[in-house]
C-alpha cells in the first residue's frame, strides 16, 4: 500500500512512521522488520532510544533509498562539536550515509540555540542530514529556531493526542511550513479506553487506536505509533481507503484537556539528558 506524503525540503516524508521509543534488543528487531515487512518506510528513532545498532542491523536488509529515516540528538549533546559527532556515530550505528531527517531531541537552555543549528547547518552542507528539524519545542522557542535557522526547519515532533492537542502550536507550525509530527499519538495508551474513542471504533468498526491515528492525520499531523504486537503493527498502518465522519471528529476533538503524558511544563533539570545537574 503507497501511504500519502507530505513535502519537505529535501523529500517525502510519509505521514506514518514507526515509533521506535523504548524498543531495544531483539525486540526493536523485531518490531521494525515486521514493520517494513507491513509496508511502513518512514523509521523514527533516537540516540537516546539506544537502539541505533538494532535498527541498523534490520535497514541493511533493505534498500536506503526506499526508506525515510529520523534520529534525534540528546539534548546533552548540543554544542557544536558534540552534534557533529553525535551524527557522525548515529550513522555509524544505523549503517547509514545519511539522515533523511535529524532533530534535535529537547531544547537545551543551558547551551545556545544558535550554536545547535550551525552544526545542523554543517551536517546539512555536508549531506549528512537532508532535512533538519526540533523535537519538543514550544511555540516561543520555534519562534527562535526559525529566525536564526541557515537551513529550514522542516519539522516539530511534538506530543499530540486527543488529550493534549495543542492548537496555537499546531497552527502557527503549519503556518511557517514546519510539519507537525505526533509523538505518543495514542497517548501511550491512555485514549484507548476513553468512551468517546470507543464509541467511534466500534461504529466504524475499527480499533480505538486506528480512530486515533486517523482523527491526527485528519489534522494534517504526522503519525509515529509506536507497538510491538505484529497485530497492531499492521492496524495502526490500516489508516487509508476510510475516514470519520465530521462529527467523529468533533467529538475527538471535545477530548482535549491539555494534558500531557510526558512533556510535562515543568521538570527536573538532574536528569542526565541534559547535561546540566549540578
């Protein structure tokens, strides 16, 4: 099945991709071969997933030029030379010659905006990333990016589901040409047993998640599901040839609550992603 696109500055970025967060070992292996095998050609993941190795071991069994392929920098990793190196050994660890698609993972207040996006600038001119874009970024703070940007900013991965939908980023994203992706578009679970939700499956006779998934790319988002169930796997790709009804979406839409389920509006600074515990 050929999945729909949207336009980047360099490529087609297909509006489903494989979520790859917290997969490791055999399973990412796993879950990512049964993905490709399914249809699925856009594969997202992260230095800080630590699945990079695993990933890579499946992609060489595939053609690089048919697949869209994502990785994030740490936000420990943000000054120059770190993000050129981290590139550098995710490539080795996806045992590939570049990126279709390189963000940086979060913000990083203790390190300079300007300084991340030279070296993504870098890797961008040295045809090492083809497409550069943020992860995590509020409105005021893609604001910054886009003006001091030498490269486009082609994508905000964001978290998006019907509990936290976001519409003031969302909008001014999509007015500056910035693709909106999903991250944890089901909430990591949480909308699944949501009555609404359900109601709409079961008149549609689709799965929860499926609703989920369709009411996002209904939004124009980009959708990064991620499973490790073969049967879901193949569901949340069945997301084409059917639709919801306006109201369906009204409905889903009623949903939001503002409410994340990890990019939370304050947080501890200790964490060793960042770099910056005291």
């Amino acid at each position: 099945m050929s999945v729909p696109t949207v336009t980047l500055p360099d490529g087609e970025l297909p509006v489903v991709g494989k979520g790859t967060y917290r997969l490791d070992g055999e399973t990412a292996r796993t879950a990512v071969s049964a993905a490709l095998e399914t249809g699925y050609t856009h594969i997202d993941t992260a230095e800080g997933y630590h699945n990079e190795d695993e990933i890579g071991d499946v992609l060489a069994d595939h053609d690089r030029e048919d697949l869209f392929v994502t990785s994030k920098v740490l936000a420990k990793n943000l000054d120059y030379e770190s993000v050129i190196d981290a590139c550098e050994s995710t490539l080795d660890r996806l045992g590939t010659e570049y990126l279709d698609l390189y963000l940086i993972h979060w913000p990083n207040p203790a390190i300079s905006l300007r300084e991340t996006l030279n070296a993504m600038a870098t890797l961008h001119d040295r045809g090492l990333v083809r497409n550069v874009g943020v992860s995590n970024f509020s409105r005021y703070q893609l604001s910054a990016a886009l003006h001091i940007s030498d490269v486009p900013i082609a994508v905000n991965q964001i978290e998006f589901h019907p509990y936290l939908q976001r519409p003031e980023l969302v909008e001014y994203c999509q007015a500056n040409d910035v693709v909106v992706e999903a991250a944890a578009p089901l909430a990591r679970t949480e909308v699944l047993d949501d009555p609404a939700i359900e109601e709409i499956a079961d008149k549609h006779d689709r799965t929860p998640a499926q609703v989920v998934l369709r009411w996002a790319l209904d939004h124009d988002v980009v959708v990064l599901p991620r499973s490790t169930s073969e049967g879901h796997i193949r569901q949340n790709f069945e997301l084409f040839g059917w639709e919801l009804d306006p109201e369906d979406r009204r409905r889903i839409d009623d949903l939001d609550r503002d409410e994340p389920v990890y990019d939370v509006r304050g947080r501890s600074w200790d964490d060793d992603v960042w770099g910056i515990a005291e």
